[in-house]
C-alpha cells in the first residue's frame, strides 16, 4: 500500500488528471445529450415551419392546349425542381409543334411550301412588287399596278393568265364552223353531181349527216384541245356606267367585278386606293378557285374536256369584303363598314365560346367565320361559282376545293343541264351526265401574311389595331395621288 501512496504522491498531476477525465465523461455526455435535444428541437421547429410555408403554396403546373375545344394540362403540387423541369420541356414541344403547324398553314395559305406545290398552287405575290401598303412614294407603282390589272401597256392579262392556267379554252366560233360545213357542203355536193343535177332527197339526206358528223367532229376536236371551258366572259359582273363600280346583283349581294378603266379612273377622282389592294385579292381568290378545277381536272391534261371533272366555267364572282356597304350618296365613301350590309343599327359583335378563338357567327354561314374588328386572326372572302360537271364525279370537285386552300363549300344549287343546246353552241361535254352546280365557297385568309399587304384605309376600316401601322408613307391619300390629280 505504502509503494501505491508513495507513487500517487510522485505523480499526483496524473492521478488528479485522470480523475477529472473520468468523472468529465459522463459529465459530457449527460450536457451533450441536453444540447442536442434543444439543437434538435430547434431545427425541428425551423424546419416544420418552412414545411408548412410550401405545403401552403402549391404550384399549379400548366400545358396549355392549342387546338379548340381541347383542355389543358393541369397539375397542382408543391413546388418540385423534377416536375418544373419536366413541364418547361413539355410546354416548349407542345408551343414548338404548335409554331410549326401555324407556320405551315401560314405558308400554305400564302401559296408557299411543298403543300401548296403538291396542289398545284403559286405564291400569292402582288401583280406589281412592292406595291402594297402603298404610301407617298409609290405613285408610280400604283400606276404600274393599273396598266398591270387592265393589261394595258403590252402587258400580259393577269385574268387570261388565269384561265391559261388551268387549259382553259372556248369553243369553236359559230362562223368558223358555218365556213366548214359550207366547203363540206359544197364538196360533197360537187362530188355526188358532178355539177350537173339537182341532190336526190336519199342524196340530201346523206349529204346532211355527213354535215352533222363533221359538226360533231369538230366540237370533239375542240373539246380535246382544251381541260375546261371558259373565257374571259366568266369574270364580268354588272357595273356602274358612272362610277365603273359592280352593281349590287338582284339578291342584294355587291360583287367586285374585274377593274375597269371607268373604275381606275373613279379611284383617280378621289377615291380611296385600297380599292387596288382589293382587285389584288381578288385575283388570288379566284386564282385558288381555279387550282381546286385544276387539281379536280387532273385526268383531262390527256383527254381535254371530255375526261374533265369540271367541264365548263360558267361565272366565278368575288364578292365584296364582308362589311362594305355602297354608299348613301355620290360623294359618301364605298368602304364604309357595316356588318348589315347596309343601313341601319350594325350588328351585335360576335362573342368566342372558348378563350383565345376567333367569335364565330352562325347568322353568316353554317361555319359561322366571318370578318369584322372582333376578328383579329383571318379575314373571309366569299366567291359564287358556277360550273358544269359530271354528276358522277362531283364529289372529286368538292373535295378538291378545301385540298385546294382553306376554303369551304356552303351552299350548293345542282339544276339539269340540256346538253343538246349547249352542244348546238359548241360545248360538247363527252358521254357522261353533267349537271350545273351553283357553289358559295367561303375563303379564308389569314393575317398573318395579309396584314403587312394591307393600305391602312383599309386596316381602319376593318378595325385592325397594328402598332406599325402608324409609320408615316402608309397613308391612302398619297398613294392616290397620280397624274389626273386627287
């Protein structure tokens, strides 16, 4: 015992060291349990805290949907970096597809792009470039513009070009034929008589069919030269001797009718020059009316007329932009809008059933499109067109005018066609039944491309709001400044 205490009191800093050591480690322990149940139930209260911040903030996720009457879709969830990173790169495809699909739409109703070329079609460009909006320097170019749709100057016929477009062609004149048949006449007769004698009635009788073979035979060799009948007769419409404007038809519809030197020089006293852009979409109008015939007509390129679909274009019409009213008085505006198409209280605006749509009106047409300031996303142009078809076949035709552009049929008149009396004017329509089909076929354009084109008379007059339009040089004035003076 006497060596332990000797060596304790030699080393009695070790003892007291590893006494305090010892009695330090429960110590500790027992303080350290304390913190860390108090550090623990601070961080526990933090982070319940935040917890219930964002369980009280939940995030709605959304991929809006672009097609109409489609809903979109929706998830509501505390905020979660997967699930955003996952929506972001969903909205942009579903935003990205949609893009796309305007874009070719746009392009196909312009006349561009492999859809258009599959159908036959051209881009729609103005007759003269650069001529649309117009503005304070572009006198010339209206002017230009005139010579252009009147053809004058030695220009090409821009409605000529049309109807050569699709093989268009007319009979054989009355005349023509009559100087035929009167050789054939006088051939056989010299041939059977010798000069010297009357015809027997059996002589007569065979000179006559040889008379009606060679008719026939001249009607069919004229059908096979051309896919469609129809000439420059099919664009007139009646017109105001005073103004040169189209007269309002007998059912109260005013057409456009092909421009007329009275017409330019009606614009030249004083009118306003969007009537040029007008013309100018006339002629695309017609110009897909024609592509659908064409498209409908594609077997004719080898058989003319008599493996046509359509045989003969009797009238196409454009009527006027929805709206337009002819005025009250001499000096009153023709472009002064009004969805009654005349006097009195204006229609109630439409209203869209689903948000983002253009208003559909069903008062118009059973598709309910029409034009207006309610409608910033297309216009509409309506066209009556009058033809002669093969019955059996007229579904072909029908399915090719909304192939064609965005166009659609909505109404339709089928009447019995006497093919004895047309043959008798030289149409010969080949052996299979046709029918006149009177057509209204509704045209849509969009604004996409249109709006850049448009004078700006006419962009206020159809409501439009464009923030560019604003820039001087777009004024309808200037534009119609010329040489008679405005």
């Amino acid at each position: 015992m006497k060596p332990v205490l000797a060596w304790v009191k030699a080393h009695w800093i070790i003892v007291v060291l590893g006494a305090v050591v010892l009695v330090s480690l429960p110590t500790a322990w027992v303080f350290s349990q304390r913190w860390n149940t108090q550090i623990r139930t601070q961080q526990e209260t933090v982070a319940n805290t935040e917890l219930k911040k964002v369980q009280g903030a939940p995030v709605e996720y959304v991929i809006p949907a672009f097609a109409p009457g489609a809903q979109p879709v929706t998830f509501r969830a505390e905020p979660n970096s997967a699930l955003t990173a996952w929506f972001k790169e969903q909205r942009s495809r579903v935003e990205g597809e949609a893009s796309a699909v305007v874009g070719r739409a746009v392009a196909f109703n312009r006349g561009e792009g492999e859809d258009a070329r599959a159908v036959g079609r051209t881009p729609h460009t103005p007759l003269v470039e650069g001529v649309f909006p117009g503005g304070a320097d572009q006198v010339d170019k209206i002017r230009a513009f005139e010579d252009a749709i009147l053809a004058e100057k030695g220009g090409s016929d821009p409605y000529a070009a049309l109807l050569e477009g699709i093989g268009a062609g007319a009979p054989p004149r009355a005349t023509r034929i009559a100087e035929i048949l009167s050789d054939v006449q006088a051939r056989e007769v010299e041939r059977i008589t010798e000069g010297r004698r009357e015809l027997t009635p059996e002589e007569a009788e065979r000179v006559r069919k040889a008379l009606v073979d060679r008719r026939f035979g001249e009607y069919q060799g004229a059908a096979r030269q051309v896919r469609v009948f129809a000439g420059p007769e099919i664009f007139d419409a009646p017109t105001d001797e005073r103004t040169g404007r189209a007269r309002p038809s007998l059912e109260g519809v005013s057409y456009t009718g092909r421009p007329t030197l009275g017409a330019i020089d009606a614009l030249r006293a004083g009118d306003k020059p969007h009537r040029y852009f007008v013309w100018q979409w006339d002629l695309w109008a017609i110009s897909d009316v024609f592509a659908a015939i064409d498209l409908a007509n594609a077997e004719a390129r080898e058989r003319g007329v008599e493996g046509a679909v359509v045989k003969r274009i009797l009238r196409v019409a454009v009527r006027e932009p929805e709206g337009l009213k002819e005025p009250a008085s001499a000096d009153a505006s023709p472009f002064d809008f009004d969805r009654g198409g005349g006097g009195g209280e204006p229609a109630p605006e439409p209203t869209s059933e689903i948000p983002g749509m253009a208003p559909l009106d069903p008062s118009v047409s059973f598709t309910g499109r029409s034009m207006g300031s309610w409608n910033p996303v297309y216009d509409v142009r309506r066209i009556d067109l009058d033809v002669i078809v093969s019955s059996a076949r007229l579904p072909q035709f029908l399915a090719a005018i909304p192939r064609s552009n965005l166009m659609t049929v909505t109404a339709m008149n089928v009447e019995q066609v006497d093919v004895w009396s047309e043959m008798r004017q030289g149409f010969y329509y080949g052996t299979e039944h046709v029918v006149l089909v009177r057509l209204q076929i509704e045209s849509v354009w969009l604004r996409e491309w249109t709006l850049p084109l448009m004078p700006k008379g006419l962009r206020e007059r159809l409501g439009i709001v464009d923030p560019e339009a604003g820039a001087e040089g777009t004024g309808d004035d200037a534009a119609g400044a010329g040489p008679s003076g405005s």
